[in-house]
C-alpha cells in the first residue's frame, strides 16, 4: 500500500512510501480508506511541536472514512463493504476519559489514517451517516465530536448564545450544531468573505477582528451588555482574556484549541468575577461520535470542506499553516 509517513519532522520531510499491507488480526479490521481530513494537531505532529519525542516514522492524521475492507477472526460487529470512520482514540469507548483511555489516538501514539489502509480494533469504529459521502464523513472524527462536546460543555438551551472564533473546521461544526439547538451565534475572522459565507450557513452577527481588534466588547454589545453563553475557543492562550470578557457571569468557554500565543497575564481576575466555567474539551469518546451522528443523520447535515487528490498531503498542510481554508480541508484518496 502507498502511504504517507514523517521520517523526520517538517512539512517537506514527508515521505509518499510503499508499505506492506497490513492483514488482520483477531478482533481487528482493515479498512481501505477513501478521504482524509486534517486537522491543526496534524500539522503540529508532522512538525513536531505536538510530541517531539514521537516515535518516527508514524503515518500522520487521525481523520478518515473509507470502507471495510477485510476482517479478523472473532469479528462480528462489521463485514467487508460497510462504510466506517475510525474513533480518534482507540481506547476511549465510553464514560469520562482516563490515562488509559487517552492512549492509542490514531496518528500520534500509532499509525493514522494518511494510508490507502489502516488496522484498527473492531471497537473503534462507526458507522457513517447514509446521506454523507466519505470526503464529507472524514471530516468527522476530531472536529466534529470536538464541536459536538464543546456545546454539551455549555449546556445551551435555544435562545442561547455561542461566539465562535474564525472559520476552521471546529468552527463551522460549533456554527451548525449550534444552529441545530436553536441557539445564537456571533462569529469573528479576519475576512470578510468568510464571514459572509458563515452567514449563509446561519451565523447571527459576524465581525472582523483585524478592523476592531475588540471583539470582546462588541460581542457584550450584541448581547445588551451580558455577555454570550458560550465560547468555543480554539485560540488558546492568546484569546482566552478576550474571551472571558465575552461570557456572561456565570457563562463557559470550551477550550478546545492552542492556535494564538500568549497576548498577556492568564487572567485569573476575569475567572472570578464572571464565575466563569472553562471546560477543556479533548474530542470524545465513542459513545459520542455515534451521539453525534444520529443527530447529523436526522438534521440531513453536511460538513463543509476543500477536496484535494491525497498526493498533495505537502500542499494541504501549508494552505492549514496559511490558516486561509474555511471548514476543512479534506484529501481524497485514489
């Protein structure tokens, strides 16, 4: 099988290599694999500012569809031709994540999914919504179930209101599910393009933060002055000031991302005096990819991605350093 794999880290250190394909094993399943989707950790491993003591080479992403391709003895969940996606770890199949739980995320501790096939265990696996194609059902693994909690962290009710931050693919995923809650939802980004197409999909109120770097103020300003309720915030140290300013007392920001430096002091005042909740969101369990994936089947949704021919793995990870995309970016394999 052709794969790619990180010999030595660096986006230009990519090797496209020959690989022996992998035969299962008990209890395991080979799944051909027809579209990947990346995401920032992926770029952070193949750089090596996520792990650098990781063992090389490994085969990078945690995020693929396909379909099964064979299976091992004892296995009896799936047969060859039902169309799959790989949980992000393993071993995380349900209840509150635990050291051993956390160990065995695809593309990090083993192999991930930038293959034509991956061997996985038959428990780590779902089933693909009907309606979506394997380019739109790659996308789901990490972004999606990362949205997905991140909104269960702030307990919306409809009427709620969500403030996203940029266009990536978490992003769009917390635009869509939000919208599936009845909740509000303002969004920033540096473009204005982008923002337009984030208000076709359903975004309230939009505002570029490169022309009013206060976005804080602005997002209590669209609230009357109370702020959100939630804050899906994937920037990291470099946001989360901003971002405590934006809730409500009492409000939650879901900490899902490390995209932006440090811009000052962690804000413990901002903490006590909003009673603020923050909730570190690491993608999820099982149990809530397949949660999640009823409720995509029944709203008919679909993720919104740029496709790409999986020879061009080197350019895609650039154009996600760039940060220019909206939604994800999504290689299909053939």
């Amino acid at each position: 099988m052709r794969a790619w794999q990180i010999s030595a880290f660096g986006i230009h250190s990519l090797e496209f290599v020959e690989r022996l394909t992998p035969a299962p094993g008990p209890g395991e399943v080979l799944v051909s694999v027809r579209a990947i989707s990346f995401n920032f950790r992926d770029l952070m491993m193949v750089k090596g500012l996520y792990n650098p003591k990781m063992q090389l080479p490994r085969i990078p992403c945690s995020d693929g569809a396909g379909e099964v391709a064979d299976v091992g003895p004892g296995v009896t969940a799936w047969k060859p031709g039902d169309r799959v996606a790989g949980i992000f770890m393993q071993n995380w199949l349900d209840g509150p994540l635990t050291p051993a739980r956390a160990r065995g995320a695809l593309g990090g501790d083993i192999d991930g999914t930038l293959a034509e096939y991956i061997l996985v265990k038959e428990n780590g696996l779902v089933a693909l919504p009907e309606h979506l194609s394997f380019q739109e059902a790659a996308t789901l693994p990490c972004a999606a179930v990362t949205a997905w909690n991140a909104l269960a962290a702030g307990d919306l009710k409809p009427g709620s209101t969500v403030l996203i931050q940029g266009t990536g693919g978490v992003s769009i995923f917390a635009l869509q599910f939000a919208r599936l809650r009845g909740a509000r939802v303002l969004g920033i980004s540096s473009s204005y393009e982008k923002l337009e197409r984030a208000s076709g999909m359903g975004l309230d109120a939009g505002l570029n933060y490169r022309d009013n770097p206060d976005w804080d103020r602005w997002a209590l300003d669209q609230t009357g002055g109370e702020g959100v309720d939630l804050v899906v915030e994937v920037g990291g140290a470099g946001t989360l000031a901003r971002s405590l300013k934006a809730i409500r007392i009492g409000g939650t920001v879901a900490q899902v991302g490390v995209l932006a430096a440090a811009a000052e002091a962690f804000p413990i005042p901002l903490i006590l005096h909003k009673m603020a909740r923050i909730r570190g969101v690491y993608v999820g369990s099982r149990r809530d990819f397949v949660e999640m994936n009823r409720a995509i089947s029944l709203a008919q949704l679909r993720p919104v991605g740029e496709e790409f021919h999986w020879t061009q793995a080197r350019e895609v990870f650039e154009r996600m350093e760039e940060a220019s995309h909206f939604g994800k970016l999504v290689l299909t394999v053939s």
